[in-house]
C-alpha cells in the first residue's frame, strides 16, 4: 500500500469523523487491554544487517533494552526528517496527516502498536476530539510513529510486541546520518563544519537538536553538546543511546554537557518523559 494510498483512506476517514451521522466501519478495538500496554521512547531509525531494512528503534526503560520494529523506507525518512526538525516546502504526507488531525478539531494523544498478527505489526491512533471523547482510528504502526514523532503524542507497546522484536539485528545508518532520541533529548554528530560554525569544543560529544521534559527543565538546551553519560564518553548518537540504556534500573542518568563554554552535570530519570501532545499549526495548509 502507498504512502499516497493510506492518506487517501485517511482523508475519507477524517471526513466521515465529522459529518454528523456517517459510520467510518466497525470499531477499532485494541488487542489487548490497555493497562499492559508499555510506553516506549522513540529512539532513532536504523537498518537490518545484510538486508539493509529499515526499523524503527523503540527504547524500552523497564527492561533497559532497544527494541527494532520493521518499517517501510517512506515511513524511515519520514520519522528522520522529524527528528532533524526538517520542513519540507510543502507538507509531506505524513505532515499533511498530522495537519488534518488539528484542523478537524483533534489532537492526537497516543499512538499504539497492539498487535503481530501473521507477521505484520498492527497500530492504532488514539485522537481526542473537541466534544470531548476519543476516536480510536487503525493504522499501520509505521505511520502512526511517524506521526507520534511530529505531534510529540505518547507511545505504547504490547508486551508480544516487544517481545518478538527482541531477537532482530540491528545497526544505526552511520555516525554523520544517526539521529537519536532519548531522555527526551535529541542528538546528532556534528561535522567539522558545524562544529565551527556553532564554535564547538573539541573533543568527544553529540550535538543537541531539540530537548523536552525534564531534561530541558534542568538546562539542557538545544545547541549543548552532551560530553559523557555515566562517565562515559559519548562518541556517537549511538554511544549515547546505549549509555542511558546501561543505567541500572532505579538509578538515574548522570549527563554531563557543554553549553555556551560552560559544563555542567545533571541527573536524569530514565523513564519515558511525559508526552506533548499538540495540534499542527493550522497554517501550514
């Protein structure tokens, strides 16, 4: 099914939404309940060895591990251009979702991934509406994170689905292209170029580009460069997820970083940070 497909199915879905009367087909029903459901951090984007299939990583704070969740390559690009906080001209189709959400008068609050049925990964999106209730619509899990990662909604994971994603490789895209999220920071590897354009210290580090929740409430600010997580150096976007994933359970991250020639060192809780849920600029169509 195309990108251009699935909008299609969910314009006709949105319109039904709102004209009074109409049925948009049976209910969408999760399955399972909803207190199992885990919540997760949307990490980065990476590839399968030797195949070079896209996943998507979902950090997982209970057990401390990263957990790999097939996508297409349209939904890959779509959840990088996000994390880089890049603005197409015009929106894209995920964009162009995620706008329609907010201007019918919705806020999309969660996204879900319940399911593996026969070998594909069911998803819903859970959108409070302006009368006051909430519209569970399905969705493919690729596109509904794809949106989670622009509308800052929470996402949830079944215990199955974790589960049977355990045992797939993984590998980041390369240090110049990773784009990691955790701790609700936002890193990259800066080049040499930014480096010196921004006047960056030298010396192991990555690059904040966008930052929320408690880590922004303690001063970390886009433009940081976070140096070490638990004493360790942080080499790549890479090194930095996995140093917040060695935290031991009940302990809280120890992040040091350098913002504006002075370091400083704060402690993080590793859960996953509070949502945001927002609506889309109303603009922008």
């Amino acid at each position: 099914m195309t990108a251009r497909l699935v909008l299609l199915l969910l314009l006709i879905g949105l319109l039904l939404w709102i004209i009074p009367g109409q049925s948009t087909g049976p209910k969408r029903e999760l399955a399972v309940p909803a207190e199992d459901l885990i919540a997760v951090e949307l990490a980065t984007v990476g590839i399968v060895p030797m195949t070079g299939t896209p996943v998507v990583l979902l950090r997982e704070p209970q057990s401390g591990s990263v957990v790999p969740i097939f996508i297409g390559p349209g939904e890959a690009r779509a959840i990088i251009m996000a994390q880089r906080a890049m603005t197409p001209p015009r929106p894209m189709t995920h964009d162009l979702a995620a706008n329609l959400i907010g201007q019918l008068g919705g806020t999309l609050e969660r996204v879900i991934v319940d399911e593996l049925r026969d070998g594909t990964y069911l998803g819903a999106l859970d959108i409070a509406r302006e009368r006051g209730d909430n519209l569970l619509v399905d969705s493919r899990p690729s596109d509904a994170l794809a949106l989670a990662v622009r509308s800052g909604a929470a996402i949830f994971v079944a215990p199955d689905v974790l589960a049977a994603g355990e045992d797939i490789p993984f590998e980041g895209l390369g240090d110049d292209e990773d784009v990691v999220t955790a701790l609700g920071i936002t890193v990259m590897q800066p080049g040499s170029e930014l480096r010196e354009a921004l006047q960056l210290p030298d010396g192991p580090g990555v690059l904040v580009s966008n930052v929320r929740g408690e880590a922004s409430t303690l001063g970390i600010r886009p433009g940081a460069v976070i140096t070490r997580v638990n004493e360790v150096s942080i080499i790549s976007p890479l090194v930095f997820l996995e140093q917040v994933n060695a935290t031991p359970r009940g302990e809280k991250a120890v992040v040091e970083f350098w913002h504006e020639g002075e370091t400083r060192t704060v402690e993080l809780d590793t859960d996953v940070p509070a949502s945001t849920p927002r609506r889309e600029r109303r603009d922008t169509l």
